[in-house]
C-alpha cells in the first residue's frame, strides 16, 4: 500500500476495460472501457437509478472486484488485492456518503464518525486524538457537542445525520470521498447548505470529490460533469 | 473496544427482544444451576445429618429404610426391635455406647422421639457438633421434653408450656391424660432434630402402659399413678451404637445381622446414605439432563432472535462494510452479540439463583426438613455456567455465518 501523503501523479481513480457481472438470479452487468478522475476533482456521476452506479461505485470501494480490466484507486490495481485487504483500503483511503440511514441508529453520533478508524489504524494515526479530530470537524459541520456525543444518531434529524455521515467520511482526511446521492433525503433548502459544507470540507482537505446523483441541477459547483451513461454500458438478463 | 461498546448500544436498542431472550436464558440457567445445589445441598444435609454413630440398628427391613425412619424421620418402622434384644445385643464386646430410640407418636405434625438422656451428648451432626440447649435444661421430670429449634418458632412454644402428645403420626386420638412439659429448647441444628418433640423412653411407656390394641383400655391409669410402676420399655423401633474402635464395625454388623432371637439388621450410616444417593442418582441424572435441555432451549431461541433480526439489520451490516469492515468482522460481531447475550443470562440466572434459594430456603426447610446451605459456586457450577456462555457462542455461530454471506453478497447496499 503506498502512503497517501507521498505525491504520485496518479490519478484517484483509473479504470480501464472494466467488465464486472452479479451473479444469482440479478444477471447485470456492467461494462467501463475508460473512465478516471483526477487528484482533487470533484467530479458530478449523472445517472438514474438502474443505470448501474451502484454497481460502479461498490468497484471503485473495493466491495466487488472486476471480472476483467483494471481499478485503479490512488494508484493500486483493487483487482490485484485479496477481499480482506481491499476492505483494509477502503477503510483507509475511501470516506463513503449514502443517499440516507448513513448511521448506525443505537451509537452516538461520535461512535459513528469514529467507526471507520478502527478498520484504519493509519488513518486513525493522522488523526492524532481521533475524538478532538472527530468534534473539530462537528464543529465546522455546525453540530453541538452535546448532540454529538450523548444522542443516539437516530434522535437526529436527516440533515444532521447526513452532516455527521460527512464528518465520518472525512475523518483522518482520507483522498477520495464517495457520496452516493446524499442530498435527495433533504429539502431543496437543506441540500444547497449539506453542499456548501462538503465542498468547503473537501477542498479544505485537499480530498477528491465523486458525487452520484440522479438530479441534474447539481452538477453546477463541480469541476466536471460526468453521464453514467457515456462511460458504462449496463446489460441485464433475466434468468426466470 | 469501540466494537464491544456499538454491541452493547445495539444490544440495548433492542432491549424488549434481547431482555426476554436474556430472562429465558437466565431462568434455565438458574434451574440448570438450581438443581445442582439442591442435589449438592440436599446430600450435604443429609451426609451432615449424622455423625460419629458407626451402627444404626432396627428390625429387619431396607438399609435405606431404616436409615430414613431412625435418622430422618422419613416413613415409618415396619417393626419394633424387643428391649431384650437391644440389651443384649449393646453388650456384645466392641460396643462402646448405644442409645435407644422410640418413634411412633407425633405433637401436631411434629414427631416425637423418646429416647435416652445419652442422646443429647452422643447424637453428632455436622462433622462432630454436639447438640445444644438455646433455653431450659434436658429432661428432668417424666413428663418433661425438650423440642427442637422449629417446633419452638412453629408453634410458639416457650419453657413450661404444655403439650400434649397424639398417639400415632396421624390420629385424633391423643394423650390427653398425661400432658407434658417444655422442660428446654435446643439450638437450631440444620437437622430433623429441630423438627423432633425428644421425650425420655419412658414417659413412652409411661403414656402407652393403658392402651392396648391401638386405644386406650377401660381403665386409664392417671398420670400420677403412672410414676410409680415400672416403666422398663419392652421394645424400642432403633438404636444408634458406637463401637471402640472402627475395625470392629464390620463384625459388630455382621453379628447383629446374624443375631438368632429376633431378625435384626445393622446399617452403617455412611453406606447407608451410599445406597440411597445410589437409588436418587438416577432422578438426579433426568433431573440433570432435563435442565441442560431447558439451557439448549434457551440458547437456541436465542439464535432464532438473532436469525429472524437479520434481515432488518442488513443496513446496519451495509454501514460496516462501507466504513471497512470486513464480511469477517461482521461474524464477529454476531457471534460477540450472542455471547454478551449468554453472559448476561447467565449472570441474571446467578442472581435469580441465589434470590431463590434465599426466598425458597424457610419452605424447604419447613415442609422437607431439607436445609439448604447458601454457598458460594462451586468450580463445578463454574463449569456449568462457562458451559452456558460457550454454548451460546457457539450457537451464535448459526446466525452470524448467515450474517456474514449477507454481508459478503450485499456489500455497501443491499441487494434484493
């Protein structure tokens, strides 16, 4: 595993001639022929759902590995590592948003954000004390401390939950932030706010920024915009 | 540690579930333990209910029998022994003390015991102890009687007051010509002797000399004319022996056993309770394996709970594989879960144990005569308890294998 703080002029994440299928019954499939995101890009993944990116996503996480073709995460060829040391990877190099239920519901708000950094043992040591990193970053986020460290997560409301799903995401200042749809659970109000605190973030730690969303009206505040559909051909089968 | 505490909090998150699966394994922990210490409790009474008497004598019947009814005051004597034989047989050479017991009549469902003044300082309980007067002094009078510690609290008697004897265990028909009197009360012993009226031998005669055939005759003889006739007993139902030196025991067994006047038998206590732990060791087994049985129940719904849980907690399972938990973890988590559930159970089950044993302990006592000591665990209840925690992480096994081929297909989102 390369160090994450040593420059390298690879890109965060490089795919090439991908070809991944589910197995069982879902027979989808999903093709990428080349597909990369720089160092520090935030880049807007348009597509509905079905268009395959969760598929996409759980590939460039390491969840899945390719049938063929490469993934490329900082540099590392995520087919070429075992499952235990993929899931190592993510845990370290990878901060991940989903659309909504980003918490586990009886743990505080902390034990949340803190989670990742037991899986990560380096990204816990760039922490320093990982509770002071954890409530700095609450802090910025606009949530109270009293919130943060007695409430269980399921007393907050989405939007603060989704705001402590950032600070988890961010803690240890992994380089690749993946949110999967992380506004369409809020107001139109709350979404411009949720995305003026992710880009300030992400660009405060120098992260990379790939968000997924079927809402088009986003795509403004990114360095480039990217159609699922121009990248991946998906194809389905359905084995009744 | 951070994966213990998020066990725990989601443990407690789902307290209704997870409290009743804790109380069933709790309640068949505290009967799996349960019937331990009432096995190891009932044969501790027993083997501390008599000491240092090597022979026990009565007529011819089941060792166990008459260990029972001399010792135990459990059933009855089929027969009587003579007084000649008795006399005869303490004179053999080996004997080195022997005192006579009477059993027959009983004082408002407590029984009564006429024996010899030797008995206060030769019946033993406990390893060695002596019995002791907590008020008054041993028999003086004919009709005096010294009662044990739960016949005083029971019925509320104190020094002097009055008693009246019934004659048999069960009748109406009572001795009412010739009441006697709480002359001393002995200190609680743990032993049937606290549940005993001991009257001298031969106010028992002294209170039979009228009756014939089971009733009283015609011609009652008063209590005061009593005093004056010989009272010698013509027959005695048992007879506690201690022999000079323990080689003997054996051939003074043997030679009773023998004995040509009357069928005699001689039981040595010891071997006696032997046989009886012999005939209860096969109820203690079922007893056994029907507990171990209502702990495998308890587990086993325990895994059921965590199975049927799963598939609302694939979300839960999702957020750890997002964060980078490994499928592995996420069995460790649920198999961690289901032995934190053991635990508790069995460490709820622990306390239900001994808040039973102290509540149930005056019940056991008063209706069985069966004291139970409240002891600490023994290694081998440690066992039993290590057993439970094992068993329901092993059984926790099922569902988190299950959990773990979720968690591996569903990865970061759930996938139907």
């Amino acid at each position: 595993m390369t160090d994450p703080s040593r420059p390298t002029t690879a890109d965060a994440i490089a795919i090439s001639n991908l070809r991944f299928a589910w197995g069982g019954r879902r027979r989808f499939g999903l093709a990428v022929d080349t597909f990369s995101v720089r160092r520090g890009e935030t880049v807007f993944l348009f597509g509905e759902s079905g268009s395959g990116k969760s598929t996409l996503l759980s590939l460039v996480c390491g969840v899945n590995k390719p049938a063929s073709g490469q993934v490329e995460v900082d540099g590392t060829d995520l087919g070429a590592l075992r499952g235990a040391a993929r899931d190592r990877f993510r845990a370290e190099r990878i901060g991940v948003i989903f659309q909504m239920f980003n918490l586990l519901p009886y743990a505080s708000p902390l034990d949340n954000i803190l989670l990742p950094l037991h899986f990560a043992p380096e990204r816990r040591q760039r922490c320093g004390d990982p509770r002071a990193a954890a409530l700095d970053l609450t802090d910025t986020l606009g949530l109270s401390r009293s919130l943060i460290e007695h409430a269980p997560a399921a007393d907050l409301s989405v939007g603060q939950q989704q705001r402590v799903a950032v600070a988890r995401a961010l803690i240890g200042h992994p380089p690749l932030i993946i949110a999967d749809e992380p506004t369409s659970a809020l107001d139109a109000g709350a979404q411009s706010a949720f995305l003026d605190l992710l880009f300030e973030r992400v660009q405060a730690f120098g992260a990379t920024l790939v968000l997924v969303s079927h809402d088009a009206r986003l795509a403004t505040r990114f360095d480039r915009e990217v159609s699922l559909s121009d990248i991946a051909r998906t194809h389905r089968e359905d084995a009744a | 540690m951070i994966l213990l505490r998020l066990a725990i909090r989601s443990l407690i998150s789902r307290r209704i579930t997870v409290g009743l699966t804790v109380l069933a394994i709790a309640l068949s922990t505290a009967l799996f333990l349960g019937v331990e210490k009432v096995r190891t409790g009932a044969r501790a009474s027993f083997a501390d209910t008599i000491s240092d008497t090597d022979l026990i004598i009565g007529a011819r019947t089941g060792g166990v029998q008459l260990l029972l009814y001399s010792v135990f005051r459990i059933g009855n004597a089929t027969n009587n022994i003579t007084w000649e034989s008795y006399e005869d047989v303490i004179s053999q050479p080996g004997v080195a003390w022997a005192v006579p017991i009477s059993l027959g009549d009983s004082h408002r469902g407590f029984r009564v015991m006429g024996t010899t003044a030797a008995y206060f300082d030769r019946y033993k309980y406990r390893g060695g102890q002596d019995l002791t007067l907590a008020e008054g002094n041993r028999f003086d009078d004919l009709f005096d009687t010294v009662i044990g510690a739960d016949v005083a609290r029971q019925l509320g008697y104190r020094i002097g007051d009055p008693i009246v004897v019934a004659h048999g265990l069960a009748s109406f028909t009572e001795h009412d010509d010739k009441p006697f009197r709480v002359a001393g009360i002995l200190a609680k012993t743990g032993t049937p002797v606290d549940r005993t009226v001991i009257v001298s031998l031969k106010a028992i005669e002294a209170i039979h000399v009228d009756w014939q055939e089971g009733a009283q005759s015609a011609n009652p003889v008063s209590a005061d004319a009593v005093r004056g006739m010989d009272l010698a007993p013509s027959a005695i139902t048992a007879a506690m022996i201690g022999v000079e030196s323990p080689l003997q025991v054996f051939r003074l067994q043997r030679a009773i056993n023998e004995y040509r006047e009357e069928p005699l038998m001689a039981v040595i206590p010891g071997v006696a309770l032997q046989e009886l732990w012999e005939i209860v060791g096969v109820a203690e087994t079922a007893l056994f394996g029907v507990s171990a049985m209502v702990v495998a129940t308890a587990l086993i719904g325990m895994a059921a709970m965590i199975f049927s849980g799963l598939n609302e907690r694939r979300r839960e399972m999702a957020i750890f594989r997002a964060v980078g938990a490994r499928p592995g973890t996420i069995l460790g988590l649920l198999v961690l879960e289901a032995a934190l559930m053991a635990a508790a159970g069995a460490a709820l089950g622990v306390a239900l144990l001994y808040t039973g044993l102290w509540i149930a302990r005056p019940y056991v006592d008063a209706a069985f005569g069966l004291y139970l000591p409240i002891s600490a665990l023994t290694p081998r209840e440690w066992a039993g308890i290590a057993a439970v925690v094992a068993g329901g992480t092993l059984v926790g096994f099922f569902p988190a294998i299950r959990a773990y081929r979720i968690s591996l297909a569903d990865g970061m989102t759930i996938r139907t």
